[in-house]
C-alpha cells in the first residue's frame, strides 16, 4: 500500500460527506423556507377578509333554546362550519342585518349548504319576535347569558359587532368587523369549503 493511499482515501471521504452536506441541505431547503415565511414574513395583504382567531374553542354545554324547546349545543355542530352572531332577542336593524348576511352567504354556495350552519346567541332575556324567527328559519337560536361560549369569543368594542366562523372542528377561527361585507364573507366560506376535508 502506498503512501499516498491514506491521504486519497481522506480526500474521498471528505468529498461524499461534503455530498452528503449538499443532499441534505437540498431537502430541508423547502421546509427551512416555509419555516421562516411562515414566522418571519408578514404579507402586505392576506388572503382571508375576516380576522383569524387563534387558540378558542367552542365550549360544550347545553344552551336553552329561545322558545324554551329543545337544548342547544355547539357539539351537535361538530363536521360543520358554522357562522355565530351574538345578540339581543328584540334584534333591532342591525341584529337583522347579521342574519340576512349569514343567510344570503350560506344561500350562496350552491351545492354545499347543507355544511354551513347558522347560530343567534341570545345576550339577554328578551323575547324573539315570531316574525324574526319566521324570516330566518333554519337559524338555532339559544339563550347563552352567562355562557362560556360568550366569554371565550374575541371583539373589539362590542361582542354584538361581529360575526365569527367556526370550523368543523369546533374552533373559532375568523371574526368579521362590524358592517362585514357580505362578499368578503362569502369569498373566505367558498375557500374553506373548497380546501376543507373536514366538513
């Protein structure tokens, strides 16, 4: 064996790690990228119109429902997605205006209405009108005063301002402003339901 042999066989070592080096560093590029997007980039503009929430669930636990009937409880939902306003039972305009909007926007998305659910959650004692409950059919309405669930949902000035989204799951998971615009709604459910394998 000849002197040289040692040091050739180090050079060829060296130069399978240094491969090595490269094939690895090839393959966890693309997960090093999405890494660093993902917690360092902030885009100029998102994708979703409403706010995303993170880290709120839906509490379980049975809710009356508005006319004294049968209970109410966001686990019957679950594999659903499901649209929430929270507000008094004398719904003035504004209360109306929110369920119109969640209508329309269920109406909206052609064969697949039946994975979208509509919830009022009542803030007081007050009475529904026959006629509201009548207009908006198909929407549970419950009494939650004092409920977790009214605890646990995020806004700003005024619960009653917003509309959330609940994901299949049981999370909420986007808040619309006051005055959301409907087609922004509609434009964020059309993606969930497109990409979505839950619901």
């Amino acid at each position: 064996m000849s002197v040289e042999d040692p040091i050739q066989q180090r050079l060829e070592q060296r130069k399978s790690q240094r491969m090595l080096l490269l094939i690895a560093a090839v393959c966890l590029a693309p997960f090093v990228a999405s890494f660093a997007l993902y917690y360092f980039w902030q885009p100029s503009g998102r994708v979703n119109y409403g706010d995303l929430v993170e880290g709120v669930e839906a509490p379980a636990g049975a809710m009356a429902a508005h006319d004294g009937g049968k209970l109410f409880d966001f686990a019957q939902l679950r594999g659903r997605w499901v649209f929430v306003t929270v507000d008094s039972g004398a719904c003035d305009d504004y209360c109306k205006n929110k369920l119109w909007k969640i209508r329309q926007v269920r109406l909206t998305q052609g064969k697949y209405p039946e994975r979208i659910e509509r919830v009022w959650l009542l803030n007081d004692t007050q009475p529904v009108a026959a006629a509201v409950t009548t207009e908006y059919e198909g929407t549970w309405i419950a009494r939650a005063q004092g409920s977790a669930i009214l605890k646990s949902l995020p806004y700003r000035d005024a619960q009653r301002d917003h509309i959330y989204l609940i994901d299949p799951l049981g999370n909420v998971v986007l808040r619309y402003p006051k005055d959301a615009d409907p087609t922004g709604m509609k434009k964020d459910i059309t993606r969930l339901l497109r990409v979505s394998r839950i619901g």
